[in-house]
C-alpha cells in the first residue's frame, strides 16, 4: 500500500426516508410500525365532525365559496335568480298580486266616469241605508232626474212629513252616495187610480184622501 493513497471519508448519513402521508409512524431504530391510539367515544365523533367539516369547507371553496354556508347560498342565490326570471312576485305587495272585487271595480268605475251613475243607482239600491228603515217603510224612490228625486209616499201624512223633512233627507243622502247627486226632492202621496170614463168630463173637487 503507497503512503500517497489518501484514506476515503467516511459517506455522509443519509436522512430516514419520507413516509408517504397517512401511513402510521415507524420507529427509526427497529423500523417497526407505531399505529396510533384507538379513538372510541367523543374522540371519535369529533374526528368525524372535523373531516366532515374539512370535506364541505374544500368543496365550498372549489365551488367559489369561502365557507361552510358556501354552498347554501349559492343554491339560494341560483334560485331566488331562477324564480325573478320566471316572474313570480316577493313575499311584499306587487300590483300583479290578485286584488279584491271591490277595489277594483271602483277603479274601473273612476276610469270609466261611472261615478255619478253609480251614485244615482245606488239611491235607489240602497234605500232604506240612504234614509233609513222607518222612513224607507212608508215611502219609495220613483225617479231620478237633473238632480231631482221624486218619492212617493204610502199616505198624504207621510207626503205630508217627508216635506217638512226635505233637507234633513237631502243631506242624509249625500252623506251616504255623495253631494250634489240629489239637489231637490219631490214629494207626493200614493196614486190614485184614475175614475176619468168617456170623452166628455165635468171637473171634480181634485185629490181626496180616500186612498191615504
């Protein structure tokens, strides 16, 4: 052996190789496989809970989201956009929304210009609200015209006090279908069948109350 040759250094230690992630821990001396505690109970249920939240949060996040809620609102988003483009209404008042008769056959009733027809209808629909049910009882509304209501009573003493009650009726009546519908009224007592017979007549003495 020459004194020139040099001695070889000794080779470098090497570092343990990687384990492939999710493999159990060996032990560097005897290379045998340390497994991991047994987890029976709350442990394990936490171990559940936490790879299941792992699991939503990452499909959240591939899906665009930031969160567990992700996903949740992504479907409620879709969906409230999918509903606006099919054109249903909110839970708030829409004028699509199915409204009562009555309103709108009032609009109909202003946009047409009915109200003054309505309003001399309903004297005579409503009678007995216009002037109440002792009044209406012993008389009846015969015709409407130019603002002038002509009633007709059952006896000349009701003709009699409805005339002295003329202004209090007119204004019960535009209290109840609206002024200046009914203006003036005409009062007279029941008809009497007419007793005219032939061509030739001689006056008689007029109206008896024979009939009142």
């Amino acid at each position: 052996m020459s004194s020139d040759a040099r001695p070889e250094p000794p080779a470098p230690d090497r570092p343990p190789a990687e384990q492939p992630p999710g493999s159990p821990p060996s032990s560097p001396a005897s290379g045998e496989v340390i497994l991991p505690p047994a987890r029976t109970g709350p442990e394990l249920a936490r171990a559940v809970l936490d790879a299941a939240n792992a699991r939503r949060t990452a499909a959240g996040r591939r899906g665009g989201g930031t969160g567990a809620g992700a996903g949740t609102r992504g479907s409620t988003s879709k969906a409230g956009r999918a509903a606006s483009r099919r054109g249903w209404t909110g839970p708030g008042p829409d004028p699509r929304d199915p409204q009562p008769l009555g309103a709108v056959l009032g609009k109909l009733v202003k946009n047409r210009g009915w109200q003054r027809p309505a309003a001399e209808a309903a004297v005579f629909g409503q009678w007995e609200k216009v002037v109440g049910a002792e009044v209406a009882e012993h008389c009846r509304p015969v015709k409407l015209e130019n603002r002038e209501l002509t009633i007709e009573a059952v006896s000349t003493a009701w003709a009699t006090q409805l005339r002295l009650l003329a202004g209090s009726l007119i204004k019960q009546i535009a209290s109840v279908v609206g002024h200046n519908v009914v203006t003036t009224l005409r009062i007279h007592g029941p008809a009497a069948p007419s007793w005219k017979k032939g061509t030739r007549r001689v006056r008689g003495r007029g109206p008896r109350d024979t009939y009142g």
